[in-house]
C-alpha cells in the first residue's frame, strides 16, 4: 500500500513540474536555516574533541546565597567545592579550573592579548585534547607552583612562526613561562575546553581552602550517563549541608551540578525556572522553529489549496469508485511529505554550503560546523514534520469533495 502511495505521489509530483519546483525552493530555503541552526547547536551540545566525553561531563559553575534582604552570586571557590564535588559516588574524575581571564603575551616587540585559563592536572585526563607537541603539565608542576603553559597551534603561529615551541619561552604578564604542550586550537563554542593558554591552578593558599566564593569551576566525569541523576542528588544532599559564612545576611545556599544543555538553559532563563529551566529552553526552541515554519507552511497550504482544483476530477472518480477519505488524506500525506523530504534533501546541500561559508570566513573563531548524520537526522525529521503539518488540512479538505460536484470540476 506504501509503495504504491510512493510510487503515485512521485509521478504525480513529476506530472505538475512547476507546481514541484516553486514548492521546492520554498521548502529548502526554509530547512535550509533550520538545518545550518541545528548543526551549530550540536557543534555547542555534542560530543566532539576534545570535549569527547561531554555526554558524561557535569559542570559546577555558581554558587548563590539567599537572604531576606541580599541575594550573592559567584563562581564557587575551592572551600564549597572540597565540601561539595570530592568523592562523589559513580565519579570517575574530578578537575578544577579558573573562569576565562585575560593575559598580555610579549614576545620582543609583539605584544598579544590572550585567553587564558589555570587548570588542575585532571584537567586533561578528563578533556581528549589532541597534543601536537609536547603534553599537558602533571601534578608535580601544579603543586609546586611551576610557571610552564600549553598553547594552541593559533599561539604558536602567532609567537614562534609555526615552528616548534615546546621548550620555549613565553612571557605572561612579566612572567616567563616554559611550553610544554601545543594542541590544536579550539573553538569557543566548547566553554569547557576553549582557551589559548592553559597554565598550572596551583596549590590553594589557606584562605582558598576556606572560600565559598572565587572564580573556579568544577567538572566531574560520570562513570556512565546513567549515575547522573544519582550524583547530582548527592551534590545537592551536600550543598544544603554546607555551612553559610554570614547567617545573619544570608539564609540559604543553592547552586548545581549541571550537564551542558542544563547550564546554558540555566543561563539563558536566568535560573527562574530551577530545575524547568532545561524543558523551558526545548519548549522555547520548538516554539521558534514552529513560528519559523509557519509562514512557508501557510504558503504550501495555499498551493496545495489550489492544487486540489486541478485535481477535482480525479478526486471524484476515486470517491465514486468508493475510495475511502482515509485513503485519499493518507495519500495527499504522502505526497506532501515525499515532497518536503525532497526538499529535505535540497536544504541539506544548502546549509552545507551555507556552513562551508561560515567557516570560511571564521564566522566563529575555531569553530567547524559539519553536517553528520545526526544532523542529516534531525534535518529529515524536521522536514517530515513539516510536511504532515502543511499537508493535513487540504487533504482534508479535498476529502470532503463531493463526487458530483468534483467530477464537474466543482469548487471545494
């Protein structure tokens, strides 16, 4: 019964060249967009180098007190994270890092401005960053305090020509420090990983040790994504439990251990949803992709409109023959959808030529957007999705032709 649905819609689609070509171009300007947004959305969401393992990362990056009166917010600082993320159950590895700063590279007379972060030695068990020279700083560099940094190939062009720096030295805001490592450069999209320069946290002083507050994040690795939820219960078990340094300003402690899509959902609602936050960010995508298809939607509900008066015979010759109005919704369906994944498959060669573009001119430094087969995925789900959704109504509408009138070329 499907093949031959199939095999019909696509000689009826053959049949009215125009009709196909102008619905065609509409559909893939519009999956075009949505295909280019959804790729750029899993370059930021997805696993990939050298966040490989991101589907079991959690990230603790605020910690807010609650008062009567006052509301604080900050990175956490080492205090709350000894008390809160060390030996967590179904934890494989824990890594401390700073936020990003901002350092003044000199070499001679080139001064450079760059991004840099202070990371534990973890840091790059639990990132799959591939060295090109070198290899990251070990434990005995962070506790003794060693002034050494890894690089990105970006840097290493920029201060040394290319050539090899491993051994090298670098001056870091007056300091002189020794490469050790270079890897490739890395895109800012991946907020765990990104930066140009990565030197040694250090051992904490007596006051860190104590801290509630400081500029530090913290990730775990989960063991397997199925002992998230556990861990994430045992962080905020311990939280609660954590001592507020000024009870008579603040009453309350909150913060989280989050997964990637909760944290920026955290951020872009501004934690007014808690725990929400995460199913009000997918609500608000679908809502904008919805509103995105609507008018091409409403345009190829028009065409398909008219299409169904040239088709009025035909209609009415099914029905008198006693076609049934699910056979003929269903095979209006078909159509509309074979048409749209057609143009499915026009949009996906759109938005890779729109994302080779994009690269091309760096439209996000270090960034590579590729469209892989999940992409390709999402894209064909899409594109079925919207031709059920433009295609319902006049198949219900040509289902209500009356034979008579329809075999007399009669209007809906």
């Amino acid at each position: 019964m499907l093949k031959n649905s199939l095999k019909l819609a696509l000689k009826v689609l053959a049949r009215r060249k125009v009709f196909t070509a102008i619905s065609l171009v509409g559909i893939a300007m519009t999956l075009s967009v949505l295909m280019a947004a959804t790729a750029i959305l899993d370059n930021v969401l997805a696993p990939r180098v050298p966040e490989s393992r991101l589907d079991r990362i959690l990230a603790v990056g605020f910690v807010r007190m609650h008062g009567p009166e006052n509301t604080e917010r900050s990175n956490p600082g080492r205090g709350f994270l000894d008390k809160t993320i060390r030996n967590l159950p179904g934890v494989e590895r824990t890594a401390t890092y700073s936020e990003i700063q901002s350092a003044v590279v000199y070499d001679g007379a080139l001064r450079v401005e760059l991004p840099y972060r202070r990371a534990d030695a973890e840091y790059w068990k639990i990132l799959d960053y591939r060295f090109l020279e070198g290899g990251p700083f070990s434990g005995a560099d962070e506790a003794a305090n060693r002034s050494v940094v890894v690089i990105t190939e970006d840097v290493r062009k920029k201060l040394f020509g290319g050539n090899a720096a491993v051994g090298k030295m670098i001056d870091i805001g007056g300091e002189p420090h020794r490469v050790v490592g270079v890897v490739p450069t890395v895109p800012f999209t991946q907020t765990i990983a990104y930066s140009s320069l990565w030197v040694p946290l250090g051992p904490p002083t007596d006051e860190e040790k104590k801290a509630t507050f400081g500029n530090l994040i913290a990730i775990v690795l989960a063991k397997s994504t199925a002992d998230i939820p556990m861990i994430q219960r045992e962080f905020n078990t311990r939280v609660s439990h954590v001592p507020i340094d000024d009870p008579k300003t603040f009453k309350e402690i909150r913060s989280a251990l989050d997964t990637t899509f909760e944290g920026i959902a955290r951020d872009l609602t501004d934690d007014k949803f808690g725990e929400r936050g995460p199913t009000v960010l997918r609500i608000g995508f679908l809502a904008l992709a919805l509103l995105f298809m609507t008018l091409p939607a409403l345009n190829l509900v028009t065409l398909n409109l008219s299409r169904i008066l040239e088709r009025a015979s035909e209609v009415g010759v099914r029905k008198a023959f006693g076609a049934p109005r699910r056979m003929l919704i269903g095979q209006f369906v078909v159509e509309n959808v074979v048409l749209t994944v057609l143009g499915g498959a026009a949009a996906f060669v759109l938005a890779f030529l729109l994302l080779s573009i994009f690269d091309a001119v760096d439209f996000l430094p270090g960034a590579h957007f590729d469209l892989n087969l999940r992409v390709f995925a999402w894209g064909m789900l899409i594109a079925a999705f919207f031709g059920v959704f433009s295609g319902i109504y006049p198949a219900w509408k040509m289902s209500r032709l009356d034979p008579v009138n329809a075999l007399r070329g009669g209007a809906l």
